[in-house]
C-alpha cells in the first residue's frame, strides 16, 4: 500500500473508535456534561489531561523550534511540565475539595461576588478561544499535508468530529476519546524517534541517545573519522556554520527565568487544565491523577528535545554543500536526500541559488524576509523558483521548523505506515485539545453565565441543552477561526499564557492559601496584572514596541511573570484596608484545605 | 516565586472564630504540615529548573553529566528537571496519603 492509503486507512480507524467511544459515552445530566461524574479514575483522568494539554503544537512544532533554538528552547520544556508541580502541590487538590464545575465557580464563591465571577468566565472563554483556533487550523493543515485535501474541508471534517463528541458527550464523552487520543498521539511520537535515535546513536531510548556518542547506520558516517557526543558533534557544525552553540543560548538570563516562569505559573492556570481535576472521585485521586499526567506528558516532552537534537544533527550534515540535482553531482561529492525535494513541493522547504553553483549553502541568516512565494517557474537546475528578494547572507536555504517532525520517518526512511501513523497522531493532538477547550467555553456560558449569574431557575434538563447549543455554536465559531485565521493568532498565544498567569493563578492560590485575601483585593489584583500584562504585550506586539524598549529586556512571553507580581502587590495591600471576608468564606477556606469532613452541605456533590 | 504562596500560608496561624471542635485543632496541625511538605518540594522544584536549568546553566555546563555527553545545564534544562517534576508530585501525593491517615482525613 502507498502513503496515502496507509494514511486513509489508520485516520479512518482512529476516527471510527472516536466516534464508537463518545456514543458509548453519552452525557445524560449536567454533571456527566461538565465533569464527567466526577467518577473518572486517577490514571484515565491522568492520559486525558495529557492528551488535552498536547496540541498540534507539541506535537508538531515543539521539537522544531527546540531545533532551530537550542538551549534557548528550554523556556517551553520547563515551563509546559513545571507547571504541573504548582498545579498538583498548590492548586488541584483543594479545588477539587471545593468541588463544583469550574474555575469561575471557585473564584465567584470565594470572593462572594458575580463580578468577580464574570471577571473570570470572560477571560475563560477568552483564554480558550485564543487556543481552540489554533487547533482548528491545525487540523486542516495536516490534512492538507497528509491527504492532499483542502484546508477548509479538513477543518470541516475536523469540526464534525468534535461536534459528534463534544456536543453528545460532554466531559465524559472528551475524557474517554482523550484516553484513546493520548495511545494513539504518544506511540505516533515515539516510533519515529526510536527509529532516528538507533540510526544515530545505536540506542533504542532517545532520552539517553540524545547524551550518547555518535554511532550506528548514519551516526557514524556523520562522527567521521574521531568518535564524539552528538552533542559535541552538533555545536561543532553550529560554530562552523556561524550558528551560535546549539547547548548555549542567545537570549538574556533574565529573559528566559520570566518566560519560564511565565509560561508554567500560565499552565497552572489554564481552565481547560484545572477543570480536569474536577472529574475524579476524591481529593488524593486529584493528586495521583495529576502524578500520571505529567509523566505521560514527560514521555513526549523529554523525547523532543533528542528527537530536535537528531533532527538538526542530520538535516545539517545531509544538507550542507549537497549538490540540489543529485545527478549532477561529480564523484565523491553528494546530493541532497530525496525527502529535500519532497518538501520542497509541500513549499516548507525552499532553496535559492544565490551563488548559482547548484550546491545548496546553508549557514546562519536568513535565505530572504519572510515565508517562501514561488513563482510557479523553476530555475536552472529544477528548483522552485521564489519572488522573494535575497537576504545579504550566504544561506540559501529556507526551512520550515515544521518538518523537524514531519519529516523525520521519511528521513529515516521509515515504512509508509509509519508516516500515516504521524498523521493520526497530530490529529489527535489536535483534536484532543480543541474539545478540552471547547467544553471550557460551553460550560462557562450554560453554567456560568446562565444558571450562576442570570438565570438560576433553570432547569437541570434546560441547562444540558443550553450547554450542547453553546458547545454547538463553539463549534462553529473555532471552526470559523480555523478556515480564516485571523493574522494575529501567534501573538495572542503569549496572551493566553500572560493573562492566565496574571489573573486566575493569583486568585485561585490567594484563595486557598490566606483566609484573608478579600474581594476588593483579589478583583483589584485580577484588574491590575490584567492591565499590565495586556497592555506591555499589545504595547509590543501590535503597536510597534521596539527591543530597545523593553522593561529590562523582559520578551512580551515573560511579562505575565511580573503581570502576577503586579497582582499579588496589589491584592495583599488592598486587602489589608478592606474589611476581611465573611465567616462563611473563611470556613470555606478552611474546609477545601483538608479532604474530608466538615463539609457544608452546599459543597457535597 | 513562590515565595508569597509560602509567607501567605505561614502568616494563617493565628487564631480564627471558627467552632472549636475537636477535629479543628487537627485541621490546623495538618496543614502546617501539609505547607511545609510544599516548601520542601518547591525549593526543590526552583532548584532544578530555575537554579540548575537557568541562573547556574553556564558554570554547570562546564562538566558532563558523569557518563553521557550533556553539558550538565543543559541535560538539567532540557531533560533533569522535567524527571525531578514527575519524582516531586508523585512524592507529594505519597507523603499526602501518609498524612492524610495520620491526621483521620483520608478518604474511602
């Protein structure tokens, strides 16, 4: 069978066991809707939250910017796992203590206030929105990759499935396909890597063939004649390509310890995180669970960063000085691999002969401003021509970090099943977190908005529909945003991550771990952290901030750091001039702090 | 960073109007505990991503990790930590269930 066969054959599959799974799964009231239960084992609920954490971005793109920024990389290892630790010790066992559906339920309850409470829903489905955009396009992207269908239809196929799932079964029914996402993402992730860390390294593990010396089929024609580390070898080539070294970074200290940590006190703060833990039975079960999602997720996250050592090892030795038309090499010298001309059709790759000696020159600079246009004609030894006007520098070539992934089982001339197994997998990534993300914003418009605000007659039965329509209309509305992504999609991801750790992980930590912290305090925080992080990030993303600028060189990615700074200043000093919370909130305080007994009726559930 | 987390735990030992029942002076002991467990676990967690992984990155690459070929910052930034994370919440959640038997709270 071909490729594209293959890639037919296993989507098909995965999609059918989706699919079989969510009508298994069905909701049938609000809390199976919002929480599946609360009956969801420790280790379900821990693949869930792994495969609802990895997007298409992990999946894909992660260990291609690791291996274009080395060390400087590092920023996104430690701060999507560390998060995990101040999630598991700080926050998901006394929210689940709590109890309830959502993020904006503990927050309106702790600090008695609807406010507060719209605050919080506001900038939920903000937060998700910005997200399930991305995963949209993600989506039709790799079908357009893998299937050779159109973008938009891929994102309306996408679109379908999540509806069937998300819309019918709830929480319940995204968990269980969450489990089945998580085997299906992580075994298409590891298969290639295992296959290019035996080629490189003789060594079955990458984690560990990442610190080896190079050897096996390729790695020792890449050591040549002395035998060294991969490593070595890497910041080897990187020097003499002028590249800066590949364990060395570029940015300031300063800068990486504020996104790092902007990024992991964001991931603890993230809804479609938290709201997982809602779904397992008891407060102990909330730790554990946690326990399994960082490991499940630390499989994947530790093997990126070889796979992009791999990856950049063998794309700079295969490329560098290789001939573009393999038969117009002379003897002795080589052309580029096959896959170079594959993806340059795929218009990820492009190569402009700058020097016109038909051998591709590749060294740091950038090969022109920008992404590739081609021009449709092709140049003197069969390349793609582009419009592009040259960059001063001697590189000629132009990579998307992208293929780091996609690439690889072709690179290590792996079976065609192998590259459809690839496909499913960063379809499921996708997939996986746009429903987490989606049921985030249904529930904060049926729950939050409608029963807790402005409508708390309604009916159970009238709820649950109101949730499917609002997941519904979800739906629609991220499908809208994958077809027509609006320009500015990257730039609002250190939003995400900004607000979220300037908002809600103070709020939610103040709440749990001082009896004092009030409303006035904790809203004029929440409203001081946002106004600060949003304005530094638009300041410098959107209105033409320049570098120079920059509040001791802190990246737009890292304000959230001192966002939340900001917040905590400003919600201990308001708080101490205000009159303290109510006695009732004070024992509820008390009460989420211990996993049993003495629990009002009112949080029972 | 997680300096106020911890300071605003400490800071709630003073006494409260809430009914003094037996069961309340445990509640008190046990999250005393439970706090200083997180200390511990979190000094841990900055020491190995924002102290090995970041601040001291460049003087601790000057070795190897004994036997392999990271640069020993780099292996605690792109590698080390992330297993201390996975070790940190699981010791966490073992200490926990220990404590929450200690202390009567343990659920069924």
């Amino acid at each position: 069978m071909d490729t594209q066969t293959w890639t037919f054959v296993i989507v098909g599959a995965t999609f059918a066991l989706y699919i079989g799974i969510a009508i298994w799964t069905r909701a049938s009231s609000t809390k199976e809707f919002y929480v599946a239960g609360g009956g969801v084992p420790p280790l379900a609920n821990g693949m869930a939250t792994a495969a609802d954490w990895m997007s298409a971005a992990s999946f894909i793109s992660m260990a291609g910017i690791l291996s274009f920024a080395g060390y400087d990389g590092s920023v996104y290892l430690l701060g999507w796992t560390g998060g995990y630790v101040l999630l598991a010790l700080l926050l998901a066992p006394y929210l689940r203590k709590f109890g309830k559906f959502t993020v904006p339920d503990f927050v309106g309850d702790r600090y008695y206030s609807k406010s507060a409470r719209v605050v919080a829903v506001l900038c939920a489905i903000f937060v998700s929105f910005t997200y399930v955009a991305g995963q949209m396009r993600g989506v039709g992207v790799v079908f357009s990759r893998f299937l050779e269908v159109d973008i938009t239809l891929g994102v309306l196929i996408g679109m379908a499935l999540v509806f069937f799932y998300a819309v019918l079964g709830g929480m319940k029914g995204i968990t269980y396909t969450q489990v089945a996402q998580y085997v299906v993402l992580i075994f298409a992730f590891m298969v290639p890597a295992i296959f290019i860390s035996l080629m490189l390294t003789d060594n079955p593990i990458p984690q560990l063939g990442f610190g080896a010396e190079l050897s096996g089929e390729l790695g020792t024609r890449i050591a040549g004649v002395e035998a060294t580390t991969l490593l070595s070898k890497l910041n080897g080539l990187h020097e003499e390509l002028g590249f800066a070294a590949y364990t060395d970074g570029s940015k300031s200290t300063l800068d990486v310890f504020c996104i790092t940590a902007a990024l992991m006190v964001g991931t603890a703060g993230l809804p479609h995180v938290i709201v997982r833990f809602y779904t397992v039975p008891r407060v102990r079960d909330a730790r554990t669970s946690a326990g399994w999602a960082l490991l499940l997720i630390a499989i994947l996250y530790t093997t990126a960063p070889a796979v992009a050592a791999f990856a950049r090892t063998n794309l700079i030795d295969s490329v560098r000085d290789a001939h573009y038309d393999p038969a117009a090499a002379p003897a002795g010298e080589r052309g580029v691999p096959e896959w170079f001309h594959t993806w340059e059709s795929t218009g990820l790759l492009a190569w402009q002969d700058k020097n016109g000696d038909g051998r591709v020159q590749y060294v740091a600079g950038a090969a022109f401003a920008g992404a590739p246009e081609f021009t449709g004609e092709t140049g003197a030894h069969g390349e793609r021509l582009v419009a592009n006007a040259p960059d001063a520098s001697a590189n000629e070539l132009y990579i998307d970090r992208d293929i780091m992934v996609l690439a690889n089982p072709e690179i290590a001339r792996l079976p065609a099943w192998v590259i459809a197994l690839v496909a499913a997998g960063a379809l499921a990534a996708a997939l996986s977190t746009a429903a987490g993300l989606l049921l985030v914003v249904s529930t904060a418009i049926s729950h939050d908005l409608l029963k807790r605000t402005f409508l708390p007659e309604i009916s159970e039965k009238r709820e649950l529909l109101a949730a499917r329509v609002a997941a519904a209309f979800a739906v629609g509305l991220a499908g809208y945003f994958g077809i027509h992504p609006p320009g500015f999609v990257a730039e609002v991801v250190a939003f995400a991550f900004g607000l979220a750790a300037s908002t809600f992980f103070p709020a939610i930590l103040l709440g749990i771990f001082t009896r004092t912290a009030n409303r006035e305090g904790v809203i004029a925080g929440m409203l001081s952290g946002l106004v600060f992080t949003a304005a530094y990030i638009v300041y410098f993303k959107f209105l033409g901030g320049t570098k120079a600028q920059l509040l001791f060189g802190i990246s737009p990615e890292g304000i959230g750091t001192l966002g939340m700074a900001v917040n905590f200043v400003v919600a201990f000093v308001v708080s101490r001039f205000t009159p303290p919370p109510p006695l009732e909130v004070q024992e509820l305080v008390e009460d989420i702090r211990v996993p049993k007994g003495a629990a009002t009726p009112a949080h029972a559930h | 960073m997680s300096a106020p987390s911890l300071t605003a735990g400490a800071e709630d030992s003073h006494p409260t109007s809430a009914p003094a029942a037996p069961a309340a002076i445990d509640r008190k002991a046990y999250w005393r505990t439970n706090v200083k467990v997180l200390g511990v676990l979190l000094v841990l967690w900055f020491a190995v991503s924002f102290g090995a992984g970041i601040l001291f990155h460049e003087e601790l690459d000057a070795v190897n990790l004994p036997g392999t070929g990271f640069p020993l910052g780099f292996w605690f930034a792109q590698q080390g930590a992330i297993f201390v994370f996975v070790a940190i919440i699981w010791v966490y959640a073992a200490v926990m269930n220990r404590l929450d038997r200690r202390f009567g709270v343990y659920e069924d």
